[in-house]
C-alpha cells in the first residue's frame, strides 16, 4: 500500500512539474530544427534559439534579463560555440570571438557614463 501511494504521489508530482514546465515554454519544428522560446513567469522571453534533434545548440541563441533587456547573443554550430558573442550586463558590454568552442579573442566596453 505504502509503495502505490509513493508511486501516485511521485507521478503526480511528475505530472505538476513537467505541466509548468511546459507553459513557460515553446518549441516549433522548423526544418530539421527545433525553435525554442523560454519564458519567465512575468512573460518576458528568457531565451530563444534553436536544437537539433540531437539537443544540440544551433544557430543563434538569445538570452534577456526578467526585464527583457539582452544578456547574451550567442552563435553555435552542433553544439560548439563559434563567431562572434555579445554579453551585456549593468556596466559593460563584453565581445567574445569563438572558433571551435575556443576563445579567439575578448574585447569588453564600459557602458557607465
């Protein structure tokens, strides 16, 4: 008796988290893709990008702060990070290069006045 209650309990759990999961997300085929948006609770999109089948990052990937400014602008090729990045945060605006999942170079502007 002890071992089906546990059972229900954990399915339903299951059930809850995976359902809430789902309503602050959105996945869309396109072509052999899969666009991806995450939202925050509040409705601001928290990132969006694109998978392989095989759940690998691919193309560009976007990232934004719960207010909808951007944190990062992101490029991968199958899973490697590749081209040029951009992180912004409160103070300053980092330009990361990429070549094969390694860093080519790192250039940072201050955004303070």
């Amino acid at each position: 008796m002890m071992k089906k209650l546990v059972l229900v309990l954990f399915v339903l759990c299951s059930t809850i988290i995976f359902a809430q999961k789902k309503k602050n997300q959105k996945i869309e085929k396109v072509g052999d893709l899969f666009e991806i948006t995450i939202y925050y609770d509040n409705g601001e999109i928290m990132q969006h990008g694109f998978l392989t089948k095989e759940d690998k990052l691919h193309a560009s990937w976007e990232s934004y702060y719960d207010d909808g400014s951007r944190k990062c602008i992101a490029t991968y090729n199958y899973g490697e990070k590749v081209g040029t990045w951009f992180y912004w945060d409160k103070i300053k605006k980092t330009k990361v290069i990429y070549d094969n999942n390694k860093i080519i170079s790192v250039e940072e502007t201050n955004l303070e006045k």
